[in-house]
C-alpha cells in the first residue's frame, strides 16, 4: 500500500489544534471535525495513561468509518519562549509490510475490486485490485470525490447517483455495469454491489464497493441470448435469401463490423448438390450488411459470383468445413484483403481498422451451402476460439433454415410444374360459353395447394364447367388433384348428369382413401371439393351440382347479381350421403363465376363480407373477361393469400331456331324416308348439301335404330354449331352397342358405318330415355 503521510497538533491538555491534509486523507475526518477534539477520541485502543510520548510507536487510529487504522506515529514536543513544551507534533504514517491485522490482509488481498466511500463520495480505502483496475494509485485517490478521477461523465454520474443513494437511504444497491477499465482497451463487465457503512450510532459514515469482474459471465450470457435469437429471427420465411438477410441482421453490429453470406451456385436453384466440389468454387453472394452507412467493405454487389483463392479464409473454412478464424498473425489473410481491396471497386473497400475475421462454412445435413464471412474493423475485440464456436452454432441453425427453404422451393416448383401441367393450357373450342379463368398458387408455408378447373365440351354443343379444391398442399395434393382432374373428363365423356358424375367421383375418392389407408398414408389428404356445372345452349340451361364446395355467382345482362341458390352436398370421400342437382334457365349473354374457397376465405374478412365483396366485383363493368378476372382478384384477394385461387368465368350463348331443327319421328319404318327426306331439305337451306349424303347415311341408321329397338316418343335433331350435330331421341334406356358384323349376319354394321363416316358419336342419357347422336365437320 503507498504511504500517506499525516501530521496533526496536540496541545498540553490532550486536545487537537491542528490538522494536516494527510491527516484527513488517513481517518476520514476533516479538520473542522478533528480540530477541537481530544486526541484520545481519534485512537481506536485505549491509550495507556502519561506523556504523549505514548503515541510513539505502533498506534491504532479509529478511522472515521469506525475501521481500525494501523500506523506509525511520532510525537516531538513544541516549546515556547519560556522553554516550556505547549504542544506536540504528532506524525502518522502507515506501517511497512503487510496489514498487521487479520481482516486489513483481507480486505488488501481480495480478488475483487473493494473501495471505501464517505457520504460525500470521496475515497477513503482502496485495496490493491481497485487500484490495478483503476490504474492509479491510493494516495492519487484518497480524499478526492469519485466524479473527478473518471473521464466518462455519464458513468461517473451513475455511480455517484448509486452512492448517494446508498448514502441518503442506507439501503444497499445492486447493479450490473459494462464499460473499459482505466488501464485497458477491452470492456469488461462488473457486478457492482455497494452498501452503508454504519458508526456504533448506527448512522450511515460512509459507503462500502465492491465489483466483481464477471465479463465471462456476461459474454456466455450474450452468446446465450444470441442462439436464443437466432432460434426465433432466423428461418421465419422459407426463402433462402431471406433467411441469409436474417442472419446478418443479427450478427451486425453486435458480432461484426461487416458479415457477407455467400452460397454455392446449385443452392439457389431446382438441383441437387453435385457429386463432388470442383477446385474452383462459384460462389453468389445473397447478403451482405455493415455497420458502416453504404455498407463500403462490400466488392461484390449483391446477386453477383465471387470466386475465392484456396489460401483464403473463406476458401479454407469451405474446404475444411470448420470456422477459421484469421487475423494479423495469419498471412493469407494480409494479402486476400489486399487483392480483394486491389479487385474491388472504387471506394468499397475494407477499412484500414480490419484487423481480423472469421469464416464460417454454412453445412446442413452433411452437405456444404456456402460460407458466411464476418470481419471486425471498428470492434477492438479480435476474434478467439469462443467466438469460432458460437460463429459455427449460429451458422449451424442459418444452414438449417437455407437448406429447408431450398427444399422448399424444389419441392413447391415440383408441385407447381406438376399443377400446372395437369391444368388446362389452352382451353378447347366450343360455342356454348366465353371463358376467361386464373389460377394462383399461394406463396405460404403450406406449399401449393390442389386446386383446379376446366372447361369441357360435351355433346350437343353442350359445355361441362368444373372447379376443385383438394386438401392439403405439396406435391401429394397436386397428384391427387390429377387424378381426380382426369377421372371428371372420363366421366364427363360418358355425358352423366351432374349429380350421378359426383356420386362416381365421391365412390373413387373413398376407394382412394381407402387404398392409402392401408398403405399408411393420411387420408384426409384425399378429401376435396368440386363443383360440376353443365350448360345447353340451344335451351339455355344450366345444370349444376356441388360436393362441399362454394356456391357460383351468376351476373344477369342487366348487372344483377346472385349466388345460385343450392343444395351443396358433402365433401368428396365423405360417402353414403346424396348430390342434387339444380337448374336453372339463364338469357343470353349471363355470366356464371366459379371459383374455389382460397377467393373468399381468408384472415381478413369473413366469407359473408368477402362473397358480398366478391358479388360487387363481379357487377364492375368491364372491357372483357379477362379485365373482369383481374378486377375480381385485386378486389377480393389480400395481398398475401394463404391458399391457392382458380376463378373460371363464363359468359353464356345460345343457339338460335335458325340454327336447331327438330322433329317428330313417328314409331313406323316408312317414317325413314320422310324424316331422311326433311333433314336433306334442312341442310340445302343451311347451304350445307356438301353433307347431304353423310347425313342422309346417320339419320337413316339412326332413326331406323330408334324406330327397330327403342321406344316413343322418338325425336331428331340438327344443330348446327362448329360442327354438325345429330341426334336421335328415343324413349327407351338400352345403350347400343358397337361391333363387328360377321359375314353371313344381316344386321350390326349400322352403328360401324356412322363411326366410320362421322368425326365422332356417342350416347347419353336423358330424363325420358337416351340420345345417340353424331358429330361430322362442315364443310370447308
């Protein structure tokens, strides 16, 4: 401990006159409260009785605190004229050595930092650590008040607010502080403690410190907090540039100066990792962020490739597949910094203050991603072994998320591709309807969903309108929107009414389930929706039947607009529940929206809010349908749907009675000749004789066949549309046929023959029996 000298004045009678400041420094007591007392006051131990020559010698003073205060004393006497001694000089200074008591060494020799404050706050003790931390020493500091021996004010505020609190309450005060010693450059972190120190009045004479350096603590803390953070801010999005912002987002400026994420050329892509790295590694750089404005250690723009050496860092860190850490002792690190700063452009450039880094590889499920770079310029701290492992556990989580959101990607451009092949590219020609339709797929975490339309022509001029929804999203809910996609135009070949079509299609999602049940698979992955819509236009019909799904909006030439009402029935797969059918007669030039349940529900309006939004949209005038689509979308839809939307709109048209012909056949053979006859005079006044011969052939087998093997009432019927259509209605439900007549059979070639000579034939069934009609082109 540095000595302090003190020197103070007894009179005769024992009483202080006088008082130095080392005096003051040494007990605490100032002079206006030394002076005038009795000197025995100021010793800690019973002074034996005689001369003050007794205070020479060893002397325990009692410090103003009430702490015990070993010295050195001396008394020489002060003579007057007379030659009388009047007074003594008494000097006092620390003893030599170690502290002669017990709880003194202690207090000396703590590890931790101990200081001893009055209620002013000047110093009274410090022990050896407060002065190393402090960088001065003792008697530079005893009786100076706190504020004035600190440079940081704000600091020196904040402790001295502390004190007097302690002070003025006389109640301890605990806190934590971070901030550089005196005698160092790097910060540390300090428990602080203080509390009162009481006289045997038990008033408050001072306040005792105590700081305890506790920067491991507090850095393991920080780099706790900072997993933590990167487990909950890293990964909120399954986008891989994203991911790679969020990451340095979190690192800059708490971590580094300036950090740049850069991955392999395949990550960004549909690929899979190569079989083997090449010697030269493409790297494209996805982020980058600084603490600096202008982000100016930045030489490859963002977006662009980078090719490191093999001596540098990052290059190292990639081959090694361990963080490398790489500063002024290291020299590839001195020259790829030079011939980075050399190749960059002009202005972006590492500042002068870069003075280590870490690299760090992004691997993820034993395959490496990338390399994340981070360098310190203005930190002084340089990079250790500590910062390497939680450089390589924050790396560690941010690989994670950039490989799930690179699968993410692959795997939603599969279910995309797949999606979009299933669905109608272009849709087929036909009279009945105008249509204009949108699909889009939602950008949300669940993936791309199973929805899907089409437009099918069906016989007669007819056209079939369809729109699905299948549950769940991903690859498995495009595959089963597939085949369900498929199996409604085999079903719709087969011309059956609407709810006979989702009493089958209902039957294959069950046995569907059913199939993946056993195998292990989800079933409710199987279950859909589906509306299924068919529209005449020589009656200007539409009939139409739901399983579970959204009713359609029907928009009047006049603007009205109206939910159809219906019945829905239940959902695809559910069973043993029946589908009704409804119709209903629309004018010409009406318009019917079809649409999925992604249109309308959604988290920011209710289904009732958003069909009324739907309704006002749809009654918007606009130049075509296909404005009308993108007017409905912008209306309804928020900006981040969270599923997938198919909108299918049709605006209807009909067939004219100078286009239809249609008579009665009466049931007697001799009619055949009558109604061949009839239809060759319908077609002259077409100016369609070209197709004279053709159809005299259908309409003679047809009708005969109707005539022979059905039942009345029997009925024939021209159309004439883009093609030319016949039909032959009879009142029986027995389904001819085709076959090969053999040679020696009369009969069986009828059916073989109208195959053979028209584009295309078929039956269906109707409420009064069946229609077996023809297709053939017209000519030219």
């Amino acid at each position: 401990m540095e000595q302090v000298a003190a020197a103070a004045v007894v009179d005769i009678r024992g009483v202080v006159t006088g008082w130095s400041d080392g005096a003051r420094r040494l007990t605490g007591y100032p002079a206006q409260e030394a002076v005038g007392r009795s000197v025995r006051d100021l010793l800690a131990e019973p002074a034996p009785p005689g001369s003050l020559l007794s205070l020479t010698g060893t002397v325990v003073l009692r410090h103003r605190d009430g702490t015990a205060v070993p010295v050195r004393a001396r008394a020489f006497p002060l003579h007057g004229a007379d030659g009388r001694p009047y007074a003594w000089a008494v000097t006092a200074e620390p003893p030599t050595g170690a502290e002669p008591t017990l709880a003194g060494q202690a207090f000396q020799q703590a590890s931790m930092s101990l200081t001893v404050f009055d209620t002013r706050q000047r110093y009274l003790r410090l022990n050896d650590t407060a002065c190393q931390v402090l960088g001065v020493a003792q008697e530079e500091l005893l009786g100076r008040r706190y504020a004035d021996t600190v440079d940081d004010a704000e600091r020196g505020r904040g402790v001295v607010d502390h004190l007097r609190e302690v002070a003025e309450t006389g109640r301890p005060v605990r806190y934590e502080s971070f901030t550089r010693t005196s005698s160092g450059v790097r910060e540390h972190a300090w428990n602080i403690e203080m509390w009162p120190v009481r006289d045997a009045a038990d008033d408050v004479v001072g306040v005792g410190l105590a700081a305890f350096d506790s920067t491991g603590q507090y850095r393991a803390r920080q780099r706790l907090a900072l997993l933590n953070e990167a487990a909950t801010t890293i990964g909120t999005t399954l986008d891989v540039v994203r991911t790679a912002e969020e990451l340095v987002a979190l690192v800059v400026p708490r971590f580094a100066d300036f950090v740049s994420v850069d991955l392999l050329e395949w990550v960004l892509g549909a690929d899979e990792p190569p079989p083997a790295d090449p010697e030269d590694v493409v790297l494209r750089r996805v982020a980058h962020g600084s603490a600096h404005p202008g982000t100016p250690e930045a030489a490859v723009h963002l977006g662009e490739t980078d090719v490191y050496p093999p001596y540098s860092p990052p290059a190292r860190a990639l081959r090694e597949g361990r963080a490398v850490v790489s500063g002024a002792d290291d020299p590839g690190f001195h020259r790829w910094i030079a011939e980075r700063n050399a190749r960059g452009p002009q202005g972006r450039r590492y500042r002068e203050g870069a003075h280590t880094m870490l690299a760090v590889p992004l691997r993820a499920r034993g395959t490496t991603l990338g390399v994340a770079v981070a360098v310190r310029t203005s930190q002084p701290d340089a990079y250790a072994e500590d910062d390497a492992v939680l450089a390589e556990e924050v790396a560690s989580r941010a690989a994670v998320c950039v490989d799930n959101a690179r699968r993410f990607a692959r795997e939603r451009s599969t279910a995309l591709a797949l999606q979009r092949s299933l669905l109608p590219r272009g849709l087929p020609g036909q009279a009945a309807v105008d249509v204009a339709h949108r699909y889009l797929p939602c950008g949300s975490l669940a993936g791309i969903g199973g929805d899907w339309f089409d437009v099918i022509p069906l016989s007669g001029s007819r056209v079939a309108l369809v729109v699905g929804d299948v549950v769940g999203h991903g690859i498995p809910s495009a595959a089963t929107m597939g085949r369900l996609c498929t199996a409604v135009r085999t079903l719709a070949d087969v011309d059956l009414p609407p709810d006979e079509l989702l009493t089958h299609l209902d039957d294959l999602v069950t046995h569907l389930a059913a199939d993946g049940q056993d195998n292990g698979e989800e079933v409710a992955e199987l279950g859909a929706t589906c509306l299924y819509a068919v529209y005449d236009p020589v009656d200007r019909r539409l009939c139409l039947a739901a399983a579970g799904h959204p009713a359609p909006a029907v928009v009047l030439p006049g603007g009205t607009v109206h939910l159809v009402p219906m019945t829905a029935g239940p959902p695809l797969g559910v069973g043993g529940l029946p589908f009704e059918a409804t119709e209903l007669q629309l004018p010409e030039g009406s318009m019917v929206a079809l649409y999925t349940d992604g249109l309308v529900e959604h988290r920011e309006l209710d289904v009732d809010h958003a069909t009324e939004e739907l309704c006002r949209a749809l009654s918007a005038p606009a130049e075509s349908l296909e404005t009308l689509c993108d007017t409905v979308l912008k209306a309804v839809l928020p900006e981040d749907p969270v599923d997938d939307v198919a909108l299918l709109l049709a605006r209807t048209r009909a067939l004219g009675a100078d286009r239809v012909a249609t008579w009665d056949v009466p049931p007697d053979p001799a009619q055949v000749a009558v109604t061949r006859q009839a239809a060759t005079g319908q077609l002259a006044a077409w100016g369609l004789e070209e197709a004279a011969f053709v159809t005299e052939l259908v309409v003679s087998e047809l009708v005969t066949n109707a005539i022979r093997y059905g039942a009345p009432p029997i009925r024939l019927r021209l159309i004439r549309d883009r093609a030319l259509i016949c039909e032959v209605s009879d009142g029986s439900s027995t389904y001819p046929h085709l076959r090969r007549a053999h040679v020696y059979d009369e009969g069986g070639r009828g059916l073989l023959l109208v195959a053979q000579l028209t584009q295309r034939w078929g039956s269906r069934q109707t409420a009064g029996g069946k229609t077996i009609w023809a297709e053939q082109p017209l000519p030219g």
